[in-house]
C-alpha cells in the first residue's frame, strides 16, 4: 500500500517512465520513483490525473507488453491528508461496496450492489465487504450464497433498509457485522413494504441440509410493524444459526427456527426486545426441530415493557437451554404446547415481577424437562409443569427430572431438600407432600406422607419403601418381640433379615409380619442373634 500510495502523487507521465522503468527490472523502491518524478518535473511541468481508475498498457521493442490497473486516491494539488473513499473494487476474492458505488457496481441501492458484487466473485466464492457509511433503502433484498459458490457479507458500521427478505442460502455463507457497544453496528431495518409475516433474515429459505451458515453480529430491527419476525432458520443445520444477534421491535416471532431441515442448529448471544404484539407474540421459537442443539447466553424482554404471552417456547424440540434471562411475558418459557418436547434440559434461568410463571410444562403426554438452577428473581410461580400436576413457588429449584409418565418426578429444592411426587398435586405449600425439616419428602401413591425421612421409589408392586421400616433386635431363646412398623399396610408387608455376627446363629432366619408388625425369628429355640429387619409392601 505505501508503493501505491506514491504512485498516487506522480504525475501521469512520470507514472509511465516509472512503470516502464519497473518492466526493464529496476528496484522498486521509493527513492527510484521520486528520483523519476525529480527528472520529469525538470522537462515539463507536471499534469496530475483525478482521481479514479486507470488502465497503463505498457509496450516497447524487446519487451514483454502487459496492462494495468491503477487507482488514484487523490490527487497532490489538493490535500491528500483527508480520508478519502474505498476506491478497491477487486482483490483476489474479495469485492468491495461503499456508500457512493464508487466501484460501479450495477443496480441503484446497496442491496442492487451487493449482488451484483456477488456475481463478480470467482466460482469458488469469496468475500463482499459493506463499507461503512450511509446506504439509501433498498427497493428489494438480497441472497448471499448461491449455487456451488460459498459467499461472505462483512458489514461495516452503517443500517441497511430493506423491503424484501434478506437470504443466507448456501453452505458456509455468512453475515457477519460489527458489535458495537450497545449492541451491533452493523443493523437490517425492516421497510414500509416488507412483506407480513416474513422473515427479515432467513437460513436456506430453497435450500435444505445447509451447514455452517451463520448470520453474526447483527441487528434486525422490525421497527413494530404488524406481523413481523426478525430471522428464521429453516434450512440451515450442524454448525448453523444465529449468533450474537440484536432483535427489536418484532411484533410477531423474534428468532424461529422450524422443522426437521433446521435440525442440529444452535443459538447464541442473543438480546431480543420485542414489541406489544400482545398474547400470541414470541420472543424465541423453536418449533418441531429435532435434535435441535439449543440456546445459550440470551436475554428476552419488551421493548415497550409491555408483556407478551411466551418469550421462549420450546414445542417439538429437544436442546440444552442455559445462561438466560426473561422479562415481560406470560410465560417465560412454555416447554411442549403442542407437540411432545422431550430432552429437554434449563440451566441458570432467571426471571422476574414481570414473568408470572418463569417455566411452564404443558399437559402433553412424555413431555420431559430436566432443570438446573432455576432462580425466581420475583416470577410468583418458578414452575407449573400442568401434565404432572406441580406447581412450585420456591425461590430456587436447584434440580428438577420431570421423568417421564410412567414415573415420579424428582426434585431439589433450595433450602428443602428432596420432592419426589407422582399422582397427587405437589405445591410448595401444601398437598401432596411439603418440606419443612425433614430433608426428604417421597410419595409415590395417592397418599401424602411428610412425616417421614423417604428413602426411594420403586416401580412394580413394592409401592412404598419407608427407611422407617427397617430396625435391628437381639434374639431370646431363637426370637424377636414383635417390632412396630411406621404405618399400617393394607396387608402384611414382605420382610428380610440378616445376622449381623452378634450372638448365636446355628438354626435358619424366619420372620413373621402383620399388618402393624414384624417379628424376626430363628428356626433354633435356643439362638441369640442380632439381626437386621426391613419391610416392602402396600
């Protein structure tokens, strides 16, 4: 650049001598081009070229002729101290767009000039670079990427206006802007004549199985038009989606991503402020997408500080959702409206006043959650998982396996230990089973038991295991006294015994049971053992 640069500041007839003087095998160096000027300023006066693009054809006896391009920035009778325009229009496979189309790219609006710039490109793709600066609005869109041709778009610091759907639609093709401090400088504006219920943005809208297509660092804003979603995913899969994103001002969907041809995608670092589209607008949805890989390090809320019916909801889908923040909705993540969700795991949530409900799990059969750090931060109810009947208050869930329908649910409580709960309603305050001291809380019939330390839940036709029945006695003359049970059965459990190696054991363990009793034994009249007891049953 500082050879081309001093090219700039010769006259046209010194540029000549110079750049024969280049093709006869001289150095290249700045003293010989200034020398060169010395010479020409003594014979004539200089003539300086305007800027722009010239073509130098160089020819001669002996020598091997060629042409050139040269670009001048500025000229030396005015100030060359002042930054001038990005005149660079081809560098290997890079193209360039500026503000003025001082490149000359065909069409009448940026988004006209970037695909133009795209065709440009050589047929294994490249890279197009928005140069910062102030664009008109776009009468149209653009798509980057195209068939057998992997395309780049690197944003500057400007907003690009558009009036139809902007398009990633090919493997390992990008936007990628520039983050700024309140967010992204590089921004899409969403148009008076943008279509309803379209996209701003979209991931292989006629294209599926797309990998590595990525939209990054940007912003989208629908500037509160009715119906508007600010990017979709809906093609694009492994290593695909949107990542480090604004969204303002959607008034429908602010991030969707829908069905299988969007499996195996992610989401990252989203900050998405939706507008008062009321009970059915949503800040992130994730829709019948299998193996969907999840969402990390998110913010949802309002810009208005109006309230939405569900920031997040997860219907269909699978993934791990962690790092996130939710204000202003209904709901701040509903789990399976619709269609079954199963694996799908929360981690480090937080909610707040303006989220009655901070997760909620809908009554669809084999929908299952697994929940880790969930903090209330204000929300009234930390979760109401409807199809298991569980509503829970606490500040903090530390721990929740929903199971499936086939078993208990199974929970950790900050400050309250263990909830295990299947076919009564559980609150946090009353039926079903609450903690107060005991550590543990375990009911797996329709009875309610907080009196008691539970020890764990088997499926089959031992419904109940009670470490309360369970105790050690010391034989007289080969028996037990009868021992109390913790409860009364509703016929005589089954019990076991074994010999801890105290007293005598020459005859065969035997034990008898009630309804209320146990009574170990010893089929020798004479032993004194000390055995161990416990008891399974209804």
């Amino acid at each position: 650049m500082r050879a081309l640069h001093k090219l700039g500041q010769l006259s046209l007839f010194a540029l000549f001598c110079a750049i024969s003087t280049l093709a006869q095998g001289s150095a290249y160096d700045d003293v010989t081009l200034m020398q060169s000027d010395a010479l020409i300023r003594q014979i004539a006066p200089p003539v300086y070229a305007a800027l722009g693009r010239y073509v130098v054809t160089v020819s001669g006896p002996g020598l091997i002729g060629y042409s050139s391009q040269i670009w001048l920035p500025c000229r030396v009778s005015v100030s060359c101290a002042t930054k001038g325009v990005n005149l660079v229009k081809n560098l290997a496979s890079v193209r360039y767009v500026d503000p003025s189309n001082s490149t000359g790219w065909s069409g009448a609006d940026a988004c006209a000039w970037i695909t133009s710039a795209q065709n440009d490109l050589p047929s294994q793709g490249g890279q197009i670079v928005l140069i910062d600066g102030s664009y008109s609005s776009c009468a149209g869109g653009f798509t980057i990427g195209s068939a057998n041709k992997p395309v780049t778009l690197r944003m500057g610091t400007t907003t690009l206006t558009v009036n139809a759907q902007v398009a990633v639609n090919f493997s390992n093709s990008h936007i990628i802007g520039v983050t700024g401090s309140a967010g992204s400088a590089s921004n899409f504006a969403q148009g008076r004549s943008f279509p309803a219920s379209t996209p701003v943005i979209a991931l292989g809208p006629t294209l599926s199985g797309l990998e590595n297509t990525t939209v990054e660092g940007v912003g989208i804003n629908c500037n509160g038009v009715a119906n508007s979603i600010g990017g979709e995913d809906v093609g694009a899969q492994e290593q695909s989606g949107f990542f480090y994103v604004t969204v303002q001002n959607c008034t429908k969907y602010g991030l969707w991503y829908e069905g299988i041809n969007a499996q195996n995608s992610s989401g990252r670092g989203w900050m998405i402020a939706m507008a008062g589209g009321g009970a059915g607008t949503i800040g992130g949805y994730i829709h019948n997408v299998p193996s969907f890989r999840g969402v990390k390090d998110a913010t949802f809320t309002t810009n208005d500080a109006s309230t939405i019916g569900n920031q997040l909801v997860i219907d269909g889908s699978s993934g791990f959702y962690s790092d996130i923040h939710i204000e202003h909705g209904t709901n701040g993540i509903d789990i399976g409206p619709l269609n079954q969700s199963a694996g799908v795991l929360v981690e480090n949530l937080t909610g707040g006043s303006s989220v009655p409900t901070l997760i909620k799990v809908e009554n669809v059969s084999s929908n299952r959650v697994t929940l880790v750090n969930i903090i209330q931060n204000g929300s009234a109810t930390t979760l109401n998982d409807a199809f298991r009947r569980i509503t829970d208050t606490n500040t903090l869930i530390e721990f929740y396996d929903s199971n499936d329908a086939n078993l208990a649910p199974f929970y950790i409580v900050g400050g309250q230990g263990l909830k295990v709960n299947s076919g009564t309603p559980m609150t946090s305050t009353g039926a079903g089973g609450t903690m107060a001291s005991q550590g543990a809380d375990i009911n797996a019939s329709n009875e309610v038991s907080s009196a008691h330390l539970g020890g764990a839940v088997a499926p089959g036709s031992a419904l109940r295991w009670k470490i309360t029945d369970q105790g050690r006695c010391t034989m007289s003359a080969g028996t037990c006294s009868a021992q109390s049970l913790g409860s009364t059965y509703s016929s005589a459990p089954v019990c076991f015994l074994t010999w801890t190696g105290t007293g005598t054991l020459t005859g065969i363990l035997k034990v008898a049971s009630t309804t209320t009793t146990v009574t170990p034994a010893s089929t020798v009249g004479t032993d004194t053992a000390q055995v161990n007891w416990e008891c399974h049953g209804n």
